[in-house]
C-alpha cells in the first residue's frame, strides 16, 4: 500500500529516473564497444609492426630492447649502480681501523 501510494506520489520522477538510466546504458554499452574496437586495432596495429621474431635461445626481446622500449632506464646501469655503491661501503668498512 506504501509502495503505490509512493509510486504514484512520485511516478514522473521515477519515469525520468528510469529513462535516464536507459540511456546511461545505452552509452556504456556504445562507449565498452567502442574501446574493445579501439583496443583491439592497436594491438593489430602494435603486432604488424613489431611481428615476434624469436631468437636462437627462444626469447623474442633482447634486455636491450625492452630498456629501449621501455624508457626506464636500463636494468643493468641500476644493478652496476646499486651493487658498486655497495661494494664501495663495504671496500671502506674494511679499510677503516676498527676501535
């Protein structure tokens, strides 16, 4: 008895809600559509342009490909960075008396 005396109290508002709501869907489907085309031209186009051409030892990007690609910075100057710098704290513990 509630339920309708509110729906009528409130049908045109519920109408426009409902309405609107039809077309959120409808644009969220057009627009999930649309990206998954999108989508799936680049990775055609990604693909044509770099076709897979697999090395001798099975794997498809040298390390340097993937820095350059990447525009990190290559993992080996971090390593040689990071494990020299170590290396030079250590070498100086060893040089430095101990009291």
């Amino acid at each position: 008895m509630i339920d309708a005396h509110t729906f009528i109290t409130y049908e045109k508002q519920i109408r426009n809600l409902h309405i609107q709501e039809a077309r959120l869907v409808r644009r969220r489907e057009k627009e999930t559509a649309e990206l998954r085309a999108l989508r799936e031209e680049r990775i055609q186009k990604q693909q044509s342009q770099n076709p897979a051409k697999p090395a001798k030892d099975g794997f498809v990007f040298s390390t340097v490909q993937i820095d350059r690609d990447s525009g990190l910075p290559a993992l080996s100057e971090n390593f040689n960075r990071e494990h020299s710098s170590t290396a030079l704290a250590a070498d100086t513990r060893l040089l430095t008396p101990s009291s």
